[in-house]
C-alpha cells in the first residue's frame, strides 16, 4: 500500500513503591502506578495497583507471588471517552541459588484466567559491578545486562538493559531500559 503519512505512539508508566520485611523470612510490597499513554493525536491516563509477597525459607530458595494491574485503567481523551481495562497478571515463581554468584529463577504467569506461560532464566554475577543475564520467555530466548553500585556513598545507582522478541510481532525486537537509584 501507499504511504500516507505516520503513526506515534507512546506508553509510559510511573511508579511508585513501597516494600516492608514483616519477619525475617517474610516481605510484603505494593506499587502505585500512574499510567500515559499517546497514540496518533489522543491521549490517555489511569492508574493502577500491584501487590507482592516474598517467602525466604532459607538463605538460597525464595518463593514469590504477585498480582499486577489491579483495577489498572486508561481513560482517553477522545469524544467517547473511551475506557480501556488491563488485563490482571497472577504469578507464582522460585529462585534458587545454587552457588553465590548465580541465581536460577522460574515463575509461572496467569493473564486474566487466559493459559498460563512460563519463565525460566539463569543471572551470573560476573562482578561487583556487572550482572548478566539470559532467559526462556514462554519459548523466545531474552538477554539482558545490569551495572550496579556505580554510585556516590550510601546510595546505589543501578542501570539495566534486556531484550526479547516482541510478544505480538515475534519478527521484531522488545527492548527495555530501567535506571533505578536507592
């Protein structure tokens, strides 16, 4: 077909979280999440909820679970006000340790009641600075790096990059950047 012109499209999210160890082998956590979304002139924002809890039964195999996108919504902007729904995430996963300097992880993921996926993958800790990492997402390989404790004293600066095939257009690749300071 002709080309009649260009389409943008932007998603972003803000977070904001919270995390408390209630026991020695028990953590609790939430985020907050402020959703934007632009797409071809219409924009749109909502909000969100994700809830976690992290058993640690010993100091090398904790078990984790996690709902995500509860009541997450987009309003848009548009002469029908539109409102769009996320789907809500359900996961149950395990990571293992088997030396000090690699974790093995697995987690089995529910969308909205759909057939469930799974994800397996392996981190090296190459150093104090550098981990890295490979995986299995539902059958696509994933790759990804992170940098961390570059950072000024009593605080850590981590900068992380992965990438995968795209869930939808499985020809096309999904990166993902994340910079997170503590």
């Amino acid at each position: 077909g002709a080309i009649i012109g260009e389409l943008s499209n932007n998603e972003n999210a803000l977070l904001f979280s919270f995390g408390k160890r209630l026991a020695p082998k028990f953590a609790l956590g939430a985020n907050v999440k402020m959703l934007f979304h632009s797409l071809a002139g219409s924009s749109a924002s909502g909000m969100g909820f994700d809830l976690g809890a992290r058993v640690m039964p010993t100091e090398r195999v904790s078990f984790g679970a996690s709902v995500q996108n509860l009541g997450a919504t987009l309003k848009w902007n548009t002469t029908a006000q539109t409102e769009s729904k996320f789907p809500t995430l359900s996961r149950l996963g395990v990571l293992v340790k088997p030396l000090d300097m690699i974790n093995f992880a697995a987690d089995y993921e529910i969308i909205s009641r759909q057939k469930g996926q799974w994800h397996v993958g392996w981190e090296v800790l190459m150093s104090e600075y550098l981990n890295l990492r490979a995986g299995n997402d539902n059958g696509s390989i994933t790759l990804g790096a992170s940098l961390v404790n570059i950072a000024a004293v009593n605080n850590t600066l981590e900068l992380d990059y992965g990438f995968s095939k795209d869930p939808v257009d499985q020809t096309a690749l999904t990166q993902r950047r994340h910079c997170l300071h503590r």
